[in-house]
C-alpha cells in the first residue's frame, strides 16, 4: 500500500482510507456482518485508516467499529471525531466545550474498545465556544496519551488558522471531489502553507461519481440523499449530465468512472488522503484499485473542463446543514 504523511510531525497513513458513515442506516439499510467484513478486507489491502464519529447512528458506528477491530487494533489506523450532536427527537447540534471534550473522548474510547485514539477530530465547529478552548481540551487529552494526533472538520480559515496557533493540526477533513472543489480557493491552500494534511470524505460525491445513481429510484427509500438538494428533481437532472466525461475517462482506461473520480481525487497532492466510503467488501476492492490509474494530462484537462469549481447545481447539504460548514 502506497503511503502518505499528514502534517508535520510524521503521521503516516495508506494513501487511502475507509470511511465507516455508510455502514449506519444513512443510505438505506446496513448488514452489520457485510459492514464489519468490508472493515476486515480494507484492513487485509493496507487500507486500514478508518474513520468513524460518534454521531453516526448516535454511537452504534463507532461500537460496530469496535467489534470489527477488536482483534487486531495494533493493525488499524483510528480516527474519530465529536462535537456534532444528534439528540433522541432528531434534531441536531454542536458542541466544543471543554469539560464535553473529555467526556466524548471517554466514551468514545468505551464503544470503541481502545484507549487511544490516532486521529481525534473536531466534527463541526461550535460559534459559541472559542476554539482555542476546544483544541485546548484536546490538548489534555494528547497529554494523558489518549489521542497521538489532532484534526479538525469543516472548518473555516480563520478558525484552522486559530487552532494550528494552539496545538498543530495533522489534518483537516472536509468533502472535497470532482463535484466539491470550493476548498480550492482558500481552504486547501491555508493547509499547505500551515502543513496541515486534508481528508477528504465524500470523495465519490455521496455516490453519485459512481455514475449510478442518475434517478431517485436508484436509491433506497429513507436514504438521506433524497433530500440533499443535488439528488432532487431539478438539480440532478444537469448533475447527470456531468458524468458523460467521467464515464468517457474511465472507458479510456478500463475501470469504473468511481475509480477515476478517485485518481482525480489522488492526483491533487501528496497531502491528500481520501476517505470513501462503503459497506461492500468488493468497493475497498474497487477503490483500492485506484490508486494504480495515473490520469494523463488530457484527462485531468477534459476532468477539469466539464467540473469546475462551482458547476454542481444544488448545495452539498440541506440548508440547516450548510449553516454548519466552514466557521
């Protein structure tokens, strides 16, 4: 498995990793068996960064996790995050408090089975904690050797800025693909110049860069992607029509158009590991196989012509989400 370093204090991880968010009832109905093999396998292929959060299904990913690695933590790169809140009525929150820190990091480490973490995140950024004092309680925590390395989510430039200035950060994860490039503008160049690594989740565009999702009746019934705003009716339909060059590359070189949205993905720097996610052993195989496909210069033109920054139609998230990026 090929390699790559976050930030500067030598974290190295596989050039690619697995994202775990899939695994929970968020895009249809999860097989826990299935999920916890596709763990095994991304582990077997070298891909074994894997990263959870405890809001996903309210901790149940983070125990699954915790099942899946139980014997064979020693083989696992671990990342998970906290302060993004899901409460029992459905709505949702944040939270950066110091004293909440802590006792998110305890917990997680229960469901987690483990007692050190090699990357914690900052899941949302809280307005109304400084985030000096979040990174702080961070801090703490790396001191009592309960985290090895520390990171952010979605955060804004002033606020990486802030919390860099506190401790270093190893990385910044953010959605970033072929359909989501806003981070090139600031954010992207704000973490190379502190040298700080970027993860980026979603580096499939939610799926729909595997060019099979181009109708609603390609998803499940209570998958949430029917109501973000690029899956819905009016919105999707020129989406689609975004994937005529990817499919087009990816004939070219004899793959799958998710494969070629992923060496896109690769291809922006060393300091770039992605984290896509899945609950099917056979796409770690899939995504894995990535990282052999070397775009050419034509490809990476015509990639870039038919995707610029900007060209997706509807929001990454629903409105009450998008409040929650980039503070």
């Amino acid at each position: 498995m090929k390699t790559r370093t976050l930030g500067k204090d030598g974290f190295v991880v596989p050039a690619m990793g697995l994202g775990c968010m899939t695994m929970t009832p968020i895009y249809g109905p999860p097989d826990d068996e299935r999920s916890i093999a596709t763990i095994h396998r991304a582990i077997e292929l070298g891909a074994n960064f894997i990263d959870t959060s405890d809001m996903y299904a309210s901790g149940k990913n983070e125990e699954l996790v915790g099942r899946a690695i139980a014997d064979r933590r020693d083989k696992v790169i671990l990342a998970t995050k906290f302060g993004n809140l899901r409460f029992p009525d459905g709505s949702t929150g944040v939270c950066g408090k110091p004293e909440y820190v802590i006792e998110a990091c305890e917990k997680s480490m229960q469901r987690l089975g483990t007692d050190v973490f090699d990357l914690y995140y900052v899941h949302r950024i809280d307005p109304d904690v400084p985030i000096e004092d979040t990174v702080g309680a961070m801090v703490r925590l790396k001191e009592q050797g309960k985290i090895r390395h520390l990171g952010l989510s979605e955060a804004g430039v002033q606020t990486i800025r802030r919390a860099h200035a506190v401790h270093p950060m190893a990385a910044l994860q953010t959605e970033y693909s072929l359909w989501s490039r806003d981070v090139e503008a600031e954010i992207l160049p704000t973490c190379r110049e502190l040298g700080i690594g970027f993860v980026p989740y979603s580096p499939l565009g939610r799926g729909f860069l595997t060019a099979t999702i181009k109708s609603l009746d390609d998803l499940a019934e209570k998958d949430r992607r029917r109501d973000m705003p690029r899956f819905q009716d009016g919105n999707r339909e020129d989406n689609v029509r975004l994937l005529a060059t990817l499919e087009a590359v990816a004939e070219k070189h004899g793959c799958t158009a998710a494969q070629v949205a992923l060496a896109w993905v690769l291809a922006q720097g060393e300091d770039v590991v992605p984290i896509p996610g899945t609950k099917r052993p056979e796409r770690v195989d899939e995504n894995v196989a990535a990282l052999d496909i070397a775009l050419d210069a034509d490809d990476m033109s015509r990639l870039e012509e038919t995707f610029p920054p900007g060209v997706a139609k509807g929001t990454r998230y629903p409105a009450g989400g998008m409040k929650r990026v980039g503070l």
